[in-house]
C-alpha cells in the first residue's frame, strides 16, 4: 500500500505545518485503518451468511442493506452504485494524479540535460499515445506482473530518498508548528490520498487463504498498516524538514541534479508509467461491461465489442490528459481527490455499513437478553451509534471543508498565474 502517494506527503506538512502534518498522518492513518477493519469484519459476516461467498467493497454494501432493517432493504441498489461509484472517481483522480506525475517528472528530467525547455503541457500531449498504447494491455496476469516488478523497484527508490533526506535536514524549530485552516484541509486530502487501500483492502482479504488472518492487532491489516504510516510520517516529516517552504508537490522533484538521482526519477517514471495499467483497470473492469452490454445491443453488432473497448480505453486516458492540462500541479490536484472520494471511502463508508450490517442483530440480542445484559447490550449499542457517527461527521466535514479549500487553492492558482 506505499505508492506514490508517499512522495507527496512533505508537501503536506508544508500546507498543515510540521507537527500538525506529524500528527495528522498518525491520526488518519490510525483511524483509517480502524475503518477498514470495520469494512473487513463486516464482510466476513456477510460473507458467512451469504455460504462464504467472496464481497467486494459495493456487493458488503448490497448485502449490508439487504440484510438489514426493512426500510433499508429497498437502498441496497443505491447503496452499492453509490460505494462503486466513488471507487471509479477515486481510482480516475488517481490516474490523473499519475498523468500529472510523469509529466513533471519527464520535464525535470529532460531539462536537466538538454536545452529543450517547453511547457509541461506538451509533455502531457507528447504522453499521451504511449499512454494509451499501454493501456490496451488486457491480460490481468500481465498488468499483475508489472505492478509486482513496479512494487519491487519502489522500495529501492524510497530506500535511496530515505536516506538522503535524514542527511542534512534544516532546523525544526524555524518551521511552523501549524499554518492555517485551509492548509490543515488541504493536507488532510492529500494524506488520505496518500493512504489509498480503501478500495483495495477487500481484494487483499479474498485474496488470502486464511480471511480471518486479515483482523486482529497482529493481523496482516494492522501490521501493514502500521508500517505504512511510520514510513508515511517519516516522509512527510524529513522530507519538509530537508526543504522547508520550497518543498514540490513530490519530494524527488527536489532531489539534487545528479546522475544518481537522475537515475532515481527515470526509474520511478518507468514505475509510475507501468503502474497507470492497474489503476486504469479497476476502472475498464468496473464500467466497461456495462458500457458494452449498452452499445451492442443499441448501436453496434456484438463483434465490434473488442474495437469498441479499444476505443474506450484511448478516451479514458484522453480525459485524464484533459484534467492534468487543467490542473497541471500535484500539490492541487492529490487534495482534490483525496477530500472528495478518499475521504468518503475512509471515514464514511465503513461507519455507515458497519452500523446497517450489525445494528438489527444487536437489537435483537436487546431484546432477547435479561433484565441484567439488557444494559450492558444498551451501552454497546449507543457506544457504537456514537463511535460511528463521529466517524461519520468527520467524513461529511472534512469533504465539505476539504473540497472547498481545494477549489479556493485552485482558484487561487489560476488567478495568480
């Protein structure tokens, strides 16, 4: 679950401020990975009453309300377009995240050496064909391949960040504790864009042979989890201890102009160019059949599905070059994705269907306990409506918050430019 992400985080301390930053990543971190533990308890007992059947995160949301109250039932349709919907806009931010990414990367790394200097845009044009060629790479195994070999390689680059960053930082105590309300907003989405396994942990948790194996304090969730933000907090920390103020939208586009780091962003341009192939699937493989089931039966014979899906995969990647034309910086664009579809899928979702999937169940035990559980039973499930709800309203005020210090920073930036 360390991506990309990761090298943005510096920035993000720089828009809340060092300690805020410090203890942000803690906290969302913290909290996200007690979300998506509700998400994976909730699974497996639906996934028990459904004969072990396999969910993912919007079939837990169909069966939630499906096998909830009554007056919920008739939800579970919205519920799961809702839930998969977000997936699509989270996983499509991060595809322009990625375009947005190679292109400042591909600019600084041609700059340093030529005196070809032309505007990031047409980088973003020039991307554009070997984007799409890539993208129509179909074969699951093969995308799985690259993302492995990607994952491989990402430690290496982190591992040589790392330790060019603990070298040298500059003096703490000139850097500001906590800036202001917009920027602890700003910095809350690019965090949790940072943490984007929401819409993974499921695939993880079918995946493993032992499902169990997923919860616990030392389950594989809370243990990978707890790395991550370790290496997050790290990061973020010494990377604007290293930079102050003049910290970029990802750390190594501060790195010095050496061959040895030269190295290091050529590597991670040819990670992040073959790690757009699996983002771009969840989306193809989410939307696609749908789209297919629509044309062949409204406007084409059933055997142009193939070019059809060609041509599909071309406008996805032609749109995410659209929205990284319009908004060409990191530092804008990860708060953007991250308060609006990260935030819902981290802090809202799992609440929400933790308390639809085991809220009848607990009433029912209410009802049928004696007079001396029956209070024990009541304190349980108010602790739980509480817990859930503050879950919830940190969900609903940070996307309002969130999304309007992004838009006022957006705007702020194409006036001033």
């Amino acid at each position: 679950m360390i991506g990309p992400g990761c090298l943005a985080l510096p920035a993000a301390f720089k828009q809340a401020g060092l300690w805020t930053g410090f203890i942000m990543v803690f906290c969302f971190g913290l909290l996200n990975k007690y979300c998506m533990l509700q998400l994976v308890n909730s699974s497996q007992y639906l996934s028990r009453k459904k004969g072990d059947a396999k969910l993912d995160f919007g079939a837990v949301a169909y069966e939630a309300f499906d096998n909830s109250f009554e007056r919920c039932k008739k939800f579970k349709n919205v519920a799961k377009f809702i839930v998969n919907g977000s997936i699509i806009v989270f996983q499509f931010g991060a595809c322009c995240v990625i375009y947005v990414f190679l292109g400042s990367h591909l600019k600084e790394v041609i700059d340093e050496y030529t005196t070809y200097h032309i505007p990031k845009s047409t980088y973003f044009l020039y991307m554009l064909i070997p984007l799409i060629i890539i993208n129509f790479i179909r074969p699951l195994k093969v995308i799985v391949l690259f993302s492995a070999i990607g994952n491989v390689f990402m430690i290496t680059v982190l591992a040589v960040v790392f330790q060019y960053l603990v070298q040298g930082s500059k003096n703490t105590s000139e850097l500001p504790w906590i800036t202001n309300f917009n920027g602890v907003m700003s910095a809350a989405g690019s965090i949790l864009y940072a943490f984007e396994g929401q819409s993974i942990v499921l695939v993880m948790e079918n995946k493993l042979k032992h499902p169990e194996d997923m919860c616990g304090q030392v389950g594989v969730l809370s243990t990978g989890m707890n790395l991550v933000i370790i290496v997050y907090a790290a990061c973020g920390f010494f990377g604007f201890a290293k930079y102050g103020s003049d910290v970029k939208g990802s750390i190594t586009l501060d790195l010095p102009k050496t061959v040895e780091f030269t190295t290091v962003k050529v590597l991670l341009i040819i990670i992040v160019f073959f790690g757009s192939l699996i983002q771009f699937y969840v989306i193809i493989d989410m939307t696609w059949p749908t789209i297919r089931r629509f044309l062949t039966t409204k406007f084409f014979p059933s055997k142009f599905a193939f070019p059809l899906e060609l041509c599909y995969r071309a406008i996805l990647v032609t749109i995410t070059m659209i929205i990284a034309i319009l908004v060409p910086n990191l530092e804008e664009i990860i708060p953007l994705v991250g308060v609006t579809a990260g935030m819902s899928m981290a802090f809202f979702y799992p609440p929400v269907i933790d308390t639809i999937t085991f809220l009848p169940g607990l009433l029912q035990k209410y009802k049928r306990a004696s007079d001396d559980q029956k209070f024990k039973v009541k304190i349980g499930i108010i602790f739980r409506l509480i817990r859930n709800g503050c879950l919830i309203f940190v969900a609903c005020f940070g996307c309002i918050a969130g999304l309007n210090s992004a838009i006022r920073d957006l705007i702020n930036s194409h006036s001033s430019s």
